[in-house]
C-alpha cells in the first residue's frame, strides 16, 4: 500500500527527537524546518504511489503507456480507418471516358482518395465507382546493415494517420511464424510512443533479410480518418487526361465505410484485455472476437459464438456443424461492406468455419437502485454523480455494452462506488441497495445490452 505524505511527516519527527536543536525549532512552527519535511514528505509521496501503481501494472494496466506498450506487442497499430465511398459519375462529354482503378481524385474539401473499382462510360451515360480516402507518398530506402530483422522507419502523415504500408515485391504478414527462410515478407510493428517501422526477416531461419545497398520501394497510404461527407458532395480528377474529364460529373452517392481515427486508449484498454492471444490467428471464442475488433474498430457492438452455445439457446440443428455465429454492428458502414469485412477477417483466421451473421437486437435494460444518503450531504450531486458513473460504466456508448452477453452484476456496483470515492456511501450509515436489475428472461448472445437516462432509475432516502 502506497505511504501517504502525513505517514512520512510523523515518520520524520519520530526521527526528529535526535536533534534537540532541530526538534525545538520544529515544536515552534519554523518555517525552514517545517517546510522542508513537508516538501521532501510530498515527493516521496509521488514516489510511493508510482511504486503502487508499477507494482499491479502488468494486472491492471492503469497507465496509458503499458497499454500503448501491450498493443504494440498484440499487433494493434495506431492507424486510422480510410473512409470507403460510392460516387455517382455522369459522363456529360460526346466521347467514351474509362476511369481505371488506382487513379486519384479529390473532394470538395480537398482531400484526396483512391479508385479501388472503376468505370467505364459511354457518351451521357452514368455509371458508379468506389473509392477509398487515402493519399500516396513513396520513397526508396537503401539498406545500411546486414543486421537480423532489419528495421526502416516510416516517417508520419503530415496531415491525418498512416492507413497502409506497401513494400514493393514483398508481401505484409503479421509475424514470422510459419514463414519459409528466404520468404520475401515484412512485418509493421509499433511502440508505445506509435512510432512505425517495417521490419524484415533473418537468413537461415525465417523470411528474407535485406543486403547492404539493396534498394527497398515503400509506398504509404495516409487517411484523414474520421471525416464528414454529405450526399451529394462532388469529386474531381487530380490531373485530367483530355477535354472530355472535364465535362465528367462525380458526386457522393452513399458512404459505404465511415472513416475511423486510430483506436483511443479506452477502446485500446477493452481489446488488450481479451487473454490468450496468438496474434492473428484464432483458437477460442475470444480469440475471434478479438480479431475481429482489432482490424474492424471502431464497432458499436460485436458478438461471437460457436454452434454449442448457439444450440443451448436454440436448439441442435445440422446447420449449425462448423459455424460461427456473428452479430456485429458498425456506424457508418453498410450491412453488406462491414459483413464481408468481418468474413475476411475470420477466414484469414481460420477458413474452415461457416459464418452466419445474426441481427442486433437492443435491449434496454432497467436498473432501480436507493441510496440512503446522511443528511451532511448534498443529496442531489450525490445521485447526479452516481447516475454518471453508472451510464458511463453501462451506457450505450460504455465498452462494457459492446460485447456479447453483458451482464450487470451487484458486486461490480459495489466495487464502482468504492472505486468512484462516492463519500456520502463511504459514511457509516450510508448505504446502497440494489432494488432490481434486467428485465429477466434468457440473455441471449446477439443482445446489446445497456442502460439509458429514462431506464436508470435512483431513488434517495435519509440514512438513520
């Protein structure tokens, strides 16, 4: 337990009696003397409670810098979402026009985006392309050592995050295990301080590891993350390649994929949590929901399960043989992008399971507590901060709602009281009781539980 700066002050004049002269002058309230353990008592304090907190570190992981530090090593890199876009093109020209995939274009605000899909256009006709919302910016790096997982570090976006990282004739993997010696891959790794790197392999056991002088070609896609568009919004080509680009309209015709910032801290702390982790692979049912909300966050609610648990709640059915259930839900994205989204995931995982996706299904659930307050207190700030802390731990938006199966459980009130300092509970007549909580029945795993303002309900007595 951490020592408190009062601790180390008495423990100073306990200690203080051996120098009369010091003592004397402490017993009359000198400054010099006074001031001097209190400030020496305060910086042990600091000290102490850094200490306490390094000493639970790998179990709670309070400190933003170990889950920055955990990420890194679960593969979780700082890099934002691009947003994905239908655009309607109408070619107003007498004259065919072809807009071919990887051609750049940007919108009204400037900013830039790729052609994943093309089109192609007679005169007056109109057709749909998708687009992603990056730019590109390349570089060549020539290697300086022969060294065993030979690192080249990627400079930041100047403007937004980095969204990809291509390297020119090797292919991306998540690590080197089951990776042929000589193999051409790379891997991207971060740290706590979301610096990227590339890193290569080492000869004789796994991957390719660069000469000296080899020239290494290394294209970045940057994304503005989280941006606003509007239907309606119009494009334009980058470069025109002839007099009929310029009679070619483009406008957002729906946005397929919402753009995404990295993952924040909170988001990051909930995905390091999940245990037995074997990179992207997946063994367990948490390992899936893992992989899933590594690569596909931010989701608003995401739930996995097998055919057993499927079959203790519905029933046994053929269907069911080798199936993974998924019922997931993102803003921002349609049904059909963030499905397939999730399917390559989980396929990229392990192709042998069948995916069926399961409707979300909300579930609002009530929740009537009594607080027997003293009469010291201010009754209203105390109800206020306990309801805020509540829909903060179990709201709509909390992490604890976003996953499948959530439950409310009496101890975990208790604990959140205690941990808030709620001090008017904290008295020795106050008091808090649970009246109800659920609407009973059977939870069911494609359920998004959680409380809101209407159904939180906090009733106040005066304690005894």
């Amino acid at each position: 337990m951490a020592v408190t700066k009062d601790e180390f002050i008495q423990k100073a004049v306990d200690s203080i009696a051996s120098f009369p002269n010091i003592a004397m002058r402490y017993q009359i309230g000198d400054p010099l003397i006074i001031q001097g353990i209190a400030s020496m008592a305060a910086m042990l304090a600091d000290v102490s409670n850094q200490v306490e907190v390094t000493a639970g570190e790998p179990f709670t992981m309070a400190r933003d810098v170990t889950v920055r530090s955990d990420a890194a090593v679960k593969g979780i890199l700082p890099f934002g979402k691009p947003a994905l876009a239908a655009i309607k093109v109408t070619n107003n020209s007498l004259l065919p026009v072809q807009v071919l995939a990887g051609r750049s274009i940007q919108d009204a605000s400037g900013r830039y985006w790729l052609v994943t899909v093309g089109v192609n256009l007679g005169a007056g006709d109109m057709g749909y392309l998708t687009a992603r919302q990056v730019s590109s910016r390349a570089f060549v790096h020539a290697v300086g050592a022969n060294t065993p997982f030979y690192s080249v570090p990627i400079s930041p976006a100047e403007v937004g995050y980095i969204a990809n990282v291509l390297v020119d004739t090797f292919e991306y993997s998540t690590n080197f295990a089951n990776i042929e010696d000589g193999q051409r891959v790379y891997n991207i790794k971060s740290n706590e301080l979301g610096d990227i790197s590339l890193q290569f392999g080492i000869t004789g056991l796994s991957g390719y590891q660069p000469a000296v002088g080899e020239l290494i070609s290394v294209t970045v896609q940057d994304t503005e993350g989280a941006v606003t568009l509007s239907t309606g919004m119009k494009f334009y080509f980058e470069y025109t390649g002839g007099a009929s680009d310029a009679l070619v309209v483009m406008e957002l015709s729906e946005t397929l994929q919402a753009g995404a910032d990295p993952m924040d801290i909170t988001t990051m702390r909930e995905v390091c949590s999940y245990p037995g982790i074997y990179d992207d692979s997946a063994v367990f049912g948490s390992n899936f929901d893992f992989v899933v909300r590594k690569a596909v966050s931010p989701v608003r609610f995401l739930s996995i399960w097998n055919e057993a648990r499927e079959e203790v709640i519905r029933g046994p059915k053929l269907d069911n043989i080798n199936t993974l259930f998924v019922a997931v839900r993102k803003d921002g994205t349609t049904k059909a992008v963030l499905e397939g989204e999730v399917t390559t995931v989980i396929h990229r995982a392990d192709d042998s399971y069948k995916i069926k996706f399961v409707p979300v299904v909300d579930i609002v659930e009530p929740l009537v507590l009594t607080l027997a307050i003293p009469s010291v207190y201010e009754s209203g700030a105390i109800k206020q901060k306990v309801r805020t802390i509540l829909l903060n731990q179990y709201g709509k938006d909390s992490a604890w709602s976003k996953r499948g199966e959530a439950k409310i459980l009496e101890k975990d009130i208790y604990a959140l009281m205690v941990e808030n300092k709620v001090s008017a509970l904290a008295a020795r007549v106050g008091n808090l009781v649970v009246e109800s909580i659920g609407s009973g029945g059977v939870a069911l795993p494609e359920q998004y539980r959680y409380i809101t303002e209407e159904s939180l309900v906090v009733n106040l007595v005066e304690a005894d």
